[in-house]
C-alpha cells in the first residue's frame, strides 16, 4: 500500500529535497501552500512539518509565530493525520551551561529577549505537537544542515558554493567558530527513520560532532585551496549534541569534514 505523506512547507530548502526523496522512494506526497483550505479537510497521512522562518525571524515576528505555531495549531486541531514530525531546531539549547545537551535537557528561554521569539515560538510548537497530538507526535531539532546546491542557506553552504568559482575565499567568520554540521541527505534519512517510529518523542538530527571551522579550513587547503578569516573572534563553544537516540534509528550521519573533502575532490575532478 502507498503511504501518504503531507509536507508542510515543501518549497524550503528541507522540504525540497524531502520531497523528492519521497518521490523517489514512491510516496503519495501532498504539498500544500501554506494558506490552503483543503490541508485541514483531508486526511494528511504522515505530517512533515517544514515551515518555518530563521534568518529573518526577527524582521517577520507575526509570520514567525504564525508559522511555528498557529498553522501547527490548526492542524492538530483538526486531526487528520496518522503522524506528525515538527521540525525545531537544536538552537533551543543556546544558553544552556552544561556542556552536553539531550532530548531530556529542560530549556532555559528568557521572554524578554526579542532575539528568543524564534526560540520561543519553536519551543510552543514543539509543546503543542508533543501534548496534544494524541501521541501521534514527534520532534526533529536540527542542527546546521549545509549543502551545496545553489541557494543553500547557512555559513558552510555559502562557504562551498564559493569553492565551485574561487580558489581563494576570505570568510567574515572567524577560525575559532564551532557548530554541529549535518548534511542535507542525512536530515532526510533521519526525517525517514523518525517517522517509522510509532512512539512519541524528541530527536536532536545532529552529527554529535563539533566542527572548528579553522579544521574545515584545513580540509580545503589539503585539497589546493587558500582560506582566510576576517575575525579573530573566540566565541563561546555550543553544546555537545546528545545523538544516541537518532543512531538507535541506523541514523549514522557522514562526518562533515569527510564529506566537504569527498566534494572538494569532485570539484578537482
């Protein structure tokens, strides 16, 4: 029997290549715009929540909250899903002392910083589909996903699309920077994996490895290429991501510098 996947927000940069990964493995998948009447009359199958905003939250406060929360809302309200998997992000963890952070670690979020609405507001998602899904519900907080194809957001994928036409890339960063990197085939394979799982819980979609961006600077020029770094900044180091739950899954994703290598190669090729 075809399963019947709905993806909310399949024109983004992870709901695309869900979507055709879907596609490509045979599933009946919806993709509805936003502000559709019918998503809350039919029967959605696997719910795929991808909508969502992240660089320009602060510039669309009341779009952010619309899209993090009120759509959700609707459609838990009408109910007409065998699953839903929101998509929520690791940054919730940002503030936290310790130094590792799991699925169980309870949240410190401060509502007078206008710079957590986009926190905030994933967190109530996250409640929502967590408490009132009737234990159809389940969360994916991600870390920084990177790809290379053109438009990819993010730091490194803005750094790798650069290598495809420069040689020479001077980056406003600075060496000392470290961050979770996690490839986009991965969050797909992972997406996959939680939605097969009957039980209702939290998964940090993360590699569980810190990269240095001064370490991925050497993985460039191993291969022939010259980097620089605009700032000498040494910011505070982010968490350790907790990731056993998503290997319990067979969700083992590529070290990130093996796969910027395997790129770079290709590029040389």
């Amino acid at each position: 029997m075809q399963r019947r996947a709905t993806i909310v927000g399949a024109s983004g940069f992870v709901g695309r290549r869900l979507r055709a990964r879907l596609e490509a493995n045979a599933w009946d998948v919806y993709a509805p715009a936003k502000h559709e009447l019918e998503l809350l009359e039919r029967d959605l199958g696997v719910v795929f929540y991808c909508a969502g905003l992240t660089a320009d939250y602060d510039r669309r406060p009341f779009e952010t909250v619309e899209a993090h929360v009120t759509l959700v809302s609707r459609l838990l309200e009408a109910g007409r899903f065998d699953k839903i998997l929101y998509l929520s992000s690791t940054r919730l963890y940002d503030g936290l002392p310790n130094a590792d952070a799991s699925e169980a670690e309870p949240l410190l979020l401060d509502p007078t910083d206008p710079r957590r609405l986009y926190d905030l507001s994933k967190a109530l998602g996250e409640n929502l589909v967590m408490t009132r899904a009737g234990g159809r519900g389940a969360v994916a907080r991600l870390a920084n996903v990177y790809d290379w194809e053109p438009g990819a957001p993010g730091f490194l994928s803005q750094w790798l699309i650069r290598a495809a036409s420069e040689r020479a890339i001077t980056l406003q960063s600075s060496p000392h920077m470290a961050r979770d990197y996690i490839h986009l085939d991965d969050v797909t394979d992972a997406l996959i994996a939680i939605a097969d799982v009957p039980e209702s819980a939290i998964y940090n979609v993360a590699s569980g490895e810190l990269a240095i961006n001064r370490e991925i600077a050497q993985v460039f020029e191993a291969c022939g290429w010259r980097v620089s770094f605009a700032d000498d900044a040494a910011p505070p180091t982010p968490p350790n991501l907790a990731v056993a739950r998503l290997r319990a899954l067979g969700v083992n994703p590529r070290p990130v510098k093996d796969r910027v290598r395997a790129y770079l190669e290709g590029l040389k090729r």
